[in-house]
C-alpha cells in the first residue's frame, strides 16, 4: 500500500465515524495558528494565568459560536 493510498483509507476510515478529516498541511496550519495564539496569552506583557487564559479562550469560542450559531460550553 502507497503512502498516498494509505491517506485515502484513513480518510474514509474517519469520515465513515462521522469525523472530519484534516490533511496534514492543514493541521500543522491550524497548529500554527493555536501556536501564535498560546504565545500571545502566555508572553504577554502582563502576567495571565492559566484562569484568565480560559477566559480568552472561552470568549473567543463565543464568538466563533455566534458566527456559526453554535453554543459550546468550553469552560
């Protein structure tokens, strides 16, 4: 089995749990992103604790909800 043909069957594999599926560039994109946003909460000028990094977070998946009109609770 080629590499290539690997990817396909572990595509379906997971679409056929009703996942979705991310390609590998894909993911180290959005890793990145999740990189640049850690960075920013944790080297910010003023001290953030891991309590107010919840915060952040939480606000920003309300907001994401509202774009998609989606309640999660992340908190």
């Amino acid at each position: 089995m080629t590499p290539a043909e690997r990817m396909a069957a572990e595509r379906n594999r997971i679409e056929k749990n009703g996942d979705i599926y991310i390609t590998p560039c894909r993911m180290a994109r959005l890793m990145d992103a999740a990189s640049k946003i850690m960075n920013t909460m944790v080297k910010a000028d003023t001290n953030i604790c891991y309590e107010e990094c919840n915060i952040i977070l939480a606000l920003v998946a309300a907001g994401i909800g509202c774009l998609t009109d989606e309640e999660e609770d992340f908190t």
